[in-house]
C-alpha cells in the first residue's frame, strides 16, 4: 500500500535513501527475453555503450533459442536467468542492477538517441515518479500510423503507457513499489497505476521504435481488440 509518507518522502526529494535530493545520474536497462534471436542484437546495440547508462542486463526466461549465445557476445552486457514471466523476469532483473534509475525495455524496441538527457531531465523535478516514450510502430502502412495516434492519446492523456514503450522509473521508488506484481498479463498497466500515486508520470516526445509482430501475428482487429479488452478487465478487477 503507499502511504502518505512515503508519498511525501518521493515529492519532498525524488528519493527514498539516505540523501533524498541527490542527482539521479546513472540508468541500468533491463531486457527481459524469451526466444528473442531475431530482436536482440539490434535491442543491445541502441544501448550498449551510451554516456549514462551504466549497464545492460539481460533477464531470460528459458530461452531455447540463440538468444543467450547473442547476448554473451556483448562483454558488457549481464545475462541473468528467471522463472517464466515478464513481470518476474523484470523484477529478476532489477535486482542485479545498481542504476539511479531502472528502464525495461522489450527485446523488440529500440531507443531514441539522447535518451540520458532526456529521463534525467524528467527527474529534475521533484514531482517526478516516472515516465516513458513516444511510440512509432515499425511500418510505413497507414493503419500503423493510426494505432500509433491511439496508444500515445491514451498514454498522454490517462498517463498510463504500456511496457512496450520503454518505462523508466526511480530506482528508490521502484523498491518501495515491492516492483512489478506477479500477473500473466498487465504488468505494465498495474505498475503504472500503481506509481501514479507517486508524483507525475511523463511521456517523453522522443520516439521509442516498436515492432508490429503483435499485429502481424495476430491480425489488426484481434490484437486491438483483447488489448481493449484487458484493459477493461484490469479496471474492473480493480473496482471489484
């Protein structure tokens, strides 16, 4: 549960250790995989080695594929292993790091450059709980574009960005959260939910690339379809 002084704490300073108005600097990202050969190594290299991030970890859920073997080609990269599940993987993840600031990234994203600038300036102001980017879909056709326009309405307007997006939040405040919450589904909307109630969620207008696979996979109307549909039914769980 958060409490009105935990709240307090996070508006007061932006922290919840020992110096709670030190400057947020470094970022660890954390990648959770499963079966991810053919993402990966793009996912790595729009990371690896850029001034701020101080870490690239690899959180697998049983990979059966090269995804592993990809990984630990990269020196710099940390490869840890977790029972199946998104939201435990991320959590496995995030217990290796050693950031300022955690951000989960899908294997099938890639980041904006100046991305360290960006989520720094983000936690300039105290108010700040955590936040994610704009999304461009991987794809030239129209009806990408206008699945685009409804993710990022949703996301600016309600504040509630999906994982996809590349969620960044405080390191502090993600432990105080006890993480993401063991759930097949929706992870990423319960965490958001979740951390609004700590200060401002922002989406920044750096454009985080996604792929279409979903939609590919699965067809336009379907996939949009029972991503509606979960999230009505994340909501009314929580009203009941």
């Amino acid at each position: 549960m958060v409490t009105a002084k935990a709240r307090e704490r996070c508006r007061a300073g932006g922290g919840y250790g020992e110096f709670p108005f030190m400057i947020l600097e470094n970022i660890s990202v954390i990648i959770p995989t499963l079966n991810e050969e053919e993402h990966i190594k793009r996912c790595i290299e729009t990371v690896l080695h850029t001034p701020g991030i101080i870490e690239v970890i690899i959180a697998d859920g049983g990979s059966t594929d090269s995804t592993i073997q990809i990984a630990r080609g990269y020196r710099d990269v940390k490869v840890v292993f977790s029972m199946r599940g998104r939201s435990v993987q991320m959590n496995r993840g995030a217990f290796y790091s050693h950031g300022d600031i955690l951000l989960f990234l899908h294997a099938d994203c890639i980041l904006p450059g100046e991305i360290v600038s960006a989520i720094r300036h983000v936690f300039e102001s105290s108010q700040a709980a955590g936040g994610a980017f704009t999304m461009k879909l991987l794809s030239d056709k129209f009806i990408y574009r206008m699945i685009e326009m409804g993710i990022n309405f949703r996301s600016r307007i309600f504040k509630l960005p999906y994982g996809d997006q590349g969620l960044f939040v405080k390191r502090s405040l993600f432990k105080e959260l006890g993480g993401f919450k063991k759930m097949t589904v929706c992870e990423d909307l319960d965490f958001v939910w979740r951390l609004k109630k700590y200060g401002r969620i922002t989406i920044l207008d750096n454009e985080i690339l996604t792929s279409v696979r979903r939609w590919r996979k699965n067809g336009f109307l379907r996939t949009s379809v029972r991503n509606q549909l979960l999230l009505t039914s994340y909501f009314l769980g929580r009203r009941y």
